[in-house]
C-alpha cells in the first residue's frame, strides 16, 4: 500500500501541542534513549463513548490506574490484566511493558500512560497509549478475554534502508521471525536479537524484539506476530525501522540497539534475495483491505472506528497524528 497521505487537520496543531504538555509535564514519563525514536506517548482514543465527571466509571479506572502500574511492575512477565466495577460501568484493564524493562522503569510507564490517557483521550471510556516501553489499554468493553490484536498502530521510522527495500525488508522478516519464535516459548513471550545486515553500508545490521502478552499461548502468540509481521511490506517497506503494536502482540526493529539487555538471538546476514522480475502482486490481504467493511465485526471486535478505505483502518487519532509525527 501507498504511504499515507497527509491530509490537512484543524485539531492537529492542538493534539501536538497536548501531547508535548503531557511529555513535559509529566516527570514520570519514560524518556527516550535515542534522538531518533518515534514521537510517543501515541494514543488511541475510541471516541466511542465518554463517562462524565465523578462517576462511577472515573472512580474505578482511577483505581485500576493505581493499581495496575504496580502488579504489572512486580509481575514476574511484566504483565497485569484486571477489571473492576459492576456492569455495564465495568472497566477493563491491560498493561504490557517491555520484557528488557525493569521494575521502576515499568511501574513509571504504566502510571504515565493512564495519567497520558487522561489527558489526550480526555473522558474517553475506551484508550490505549503505546510509550516506549510499554502498552496500556482500558476499555468498558471486555478487552481481557480476546486474542484479537485489534487495529494496531503502525509506526515506520522516517529514515530509508540504505539498500534496496525488498532485501531489507526480506532481512527484517527473518530477524522478527525468528526472534518471535523465540518468544512464543518464553515465559515473558519475548524475546531480542540482531542480524548482520551490510556491513559495507550505513545498516551493518537490525536490532529487533517480538512480544506477546504471557497469557497467550505460544500459538496465539505466534499466529499473532505472524499476522503483524505480514504486514512489514504493506505499511513499513523500506524502512530502517518500524514498530507495529497491538492489544496482543508486538514488534520493533532499528539499524541501531535500542535494547536494554543482552540480545538473546544473533543472525549471520541472510542472502540476497532473488529479484522479482514484476512488482509484488496484491495479496489477499490488500484485497481485505481494500474491500469494504461490511457487518464484518469479526476481524475488528474492540470497536475501533472503521471506515471504507484503508486508510480509514487506522484509528482516527491514530491518522491524525500519523500526519504530524515529529521524530
Ligand atoms: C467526549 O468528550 C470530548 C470532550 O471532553 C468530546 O470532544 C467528545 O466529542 C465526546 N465524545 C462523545 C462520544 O461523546
Ligand atoms: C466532582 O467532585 C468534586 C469534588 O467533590 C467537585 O468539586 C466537582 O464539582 C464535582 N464535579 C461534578 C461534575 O459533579
Ligand atoms: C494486583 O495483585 C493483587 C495480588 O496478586 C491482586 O489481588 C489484585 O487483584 C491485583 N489487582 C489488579 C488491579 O491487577
Ligand atoms: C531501570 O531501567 C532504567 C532504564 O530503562 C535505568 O535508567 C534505571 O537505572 C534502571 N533502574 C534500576 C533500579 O535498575
Ligand atoms: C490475566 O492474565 C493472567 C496471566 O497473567 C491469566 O491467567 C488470566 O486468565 C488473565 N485474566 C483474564 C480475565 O484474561
Ligand atoms: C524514502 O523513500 C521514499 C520512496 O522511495 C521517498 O519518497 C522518500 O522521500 C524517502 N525518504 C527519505 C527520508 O529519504
Ligand atoms: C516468516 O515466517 C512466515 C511464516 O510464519 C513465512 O511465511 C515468511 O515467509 C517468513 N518470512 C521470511 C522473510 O522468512
Ligand atoms: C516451542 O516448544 C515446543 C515444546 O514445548 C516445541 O515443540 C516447539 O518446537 C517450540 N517452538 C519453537 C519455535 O521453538
């Protein structure tokens, strides 16, 4: 698929502006090791529904958004799934931090995503913020009992592969393939490693990491990063990095180590692949996605907002920011 195209937003000027008052404001928001990282916190608001000043719903997300920020962060996976409330004011809660996180950096993660959610999603029942190392998601819809990945956000870096995008892209499958198979088997469900790349040229290698929430199965898990991973040529071809995040399941991949523990995978460069005589066919998956959205609520259950194109299959506020990520 096309690079999305910018598109003009009278509410851009005010999301970023938000958003660096709630990078700054906040002492606990995780900084990030690298000029070059992505812009983040990144949220995605539902817009599906607001729950009004002290309610009960207020009441119980505030006390997940206690809560949960340490049972994630002394959780040996790093992981905390919960809800709390009586129906229908029932609120859902998941927090993922990165399995090369530790206790301090996780809790201060998590406890800056719900304060972030408050302020870029303000009153929105249904949030989640994606910060570098980690990933938050509350709902009033039962988020905890399904193994879809929902509408991920797709993040590419700003800065081309210096070599031609299929070997680049072919390199990074290998690497995020076998780095997920290493993580569908491990007890967090993650898992690093890196791959000798060109060592002639600006990438002589990729960074990367899998992970899914450890309450997948290892064949979820992998069926899950299976289905992101297939994703690279269609939203982050080329790219030297790329990040795509979901409910479930998630990877990243750098020309750099963005790692804070020893990789646990180490990848000779992989050959050259053979050239394609023609450009790549559409895939049935482009044809998914191109096709309209019917009442097809199977491969979208969290209820993001969906419209007919593919653009349209990212998050509203996930589009809007997509126009202004400031790297
Ligand atoms: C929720 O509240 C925000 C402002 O607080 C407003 O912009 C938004 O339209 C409301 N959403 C719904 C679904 O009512
Ligand atoms: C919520 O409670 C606070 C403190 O009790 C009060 O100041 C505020 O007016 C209340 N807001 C609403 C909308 O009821
Ligand atoms: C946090 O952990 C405690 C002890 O394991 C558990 O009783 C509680 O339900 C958990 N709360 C949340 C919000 O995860
Ligand atoms: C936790 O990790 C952060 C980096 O993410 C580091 O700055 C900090 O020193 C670490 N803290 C401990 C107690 O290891
Ligand atoms: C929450 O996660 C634990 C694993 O950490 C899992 O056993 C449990 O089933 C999950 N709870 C729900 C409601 O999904
Ligand atoms: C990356 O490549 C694309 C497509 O070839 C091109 O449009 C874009 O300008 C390049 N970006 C940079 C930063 O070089
Ligand atoms: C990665 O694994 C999938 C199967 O899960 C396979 O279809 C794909 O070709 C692999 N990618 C690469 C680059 O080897
Ligand atoms: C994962 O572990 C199972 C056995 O527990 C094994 O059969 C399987 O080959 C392993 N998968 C990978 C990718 O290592």
């Amino acid at each position: 698929m096309a690079a999305r195209q910018p598109r003009a937003s009278p509410s851009l000027t005010a999301g970023v502006l938000l958003a660096l008052a709630a990078l700054l404001s906040s002492p606990l928001v995780v900084q990030r090791a690298t000029a070059a990282a992505p812009f983040l916190p990144w949220q995605v608001c539902r817009n599906s529904g607001n729950y009004s000043a002290n309610s009960t719903y207020q009441s119980n997300l505030q006390q997940l958004s206690i809560t949960i920020p340490i049972n994630a962060s002394r959780s040996p996976v790093l992981f905390a799934n919960s809800s709390i409330g009586a129906a229908p004011e029932t609120v859902y809660a998941l927090a993922l931090c990165r399995g090369d996180t530790n206790v301090s950096s996780c809790e201060s993660c998590v406890a800056a995503a719900f304060r972030i959610a408050q302020e870029l999603c303000p009153f929105d029942r249904d949030a989640a913020i994606l910060q570098d190392l980690c990933y938050v998601r509350f709902s009033d819809l039962n988020i905890l009992s399904i193994l879809d990945n929902g509408d991920p956000i797709r993040m590419p870096s700003p800065q081309n592969a210096s070599s031609s995008a299929e070997a680049y892209d072919d390199a990074v499958g290998i690497l995020l393939n076998a780095t997920s198979d290493a993580a569908m088997n491990s007890s967090r469900r993650f898992a690093t490693g890196m791959e000798d790349f060109d060592s002639s040229s600006r990438n002589p290698a990729i960074f990367g990491m899998s992970q899914c929430t450890p309450d997948m199965t290892p064949t979820d898990c992998r069926r899950c990063l299976a289905g992101i991973i297939s994703t690279i040529p269609q939203y982050l071809s080329g790219k030297e990095g790329g990040r795509i995040s979901g409910l479930r399941c998630s990877f990243r991949y750098e020309a750099y180590n963005f790692l804070y523990e020893e990789l646990m995978l180490q990848l000779p460069r992989p050959p050259a692949p053979v050239p394609a005589p023609t450009p790549p066919v559409p895939t049935a998956t482009d044809a998914l996605r191109g096709a309209k959205p019917s009442g097809n609520s199977a491969s979208l259950p969290l209820g993001w907002e969906h419209g007919g194109s593919e653009d349209d299959i990212m998050p509203t506020a996930t589009r809007d920011r997509s126009l202004v990520t400031v790297w």
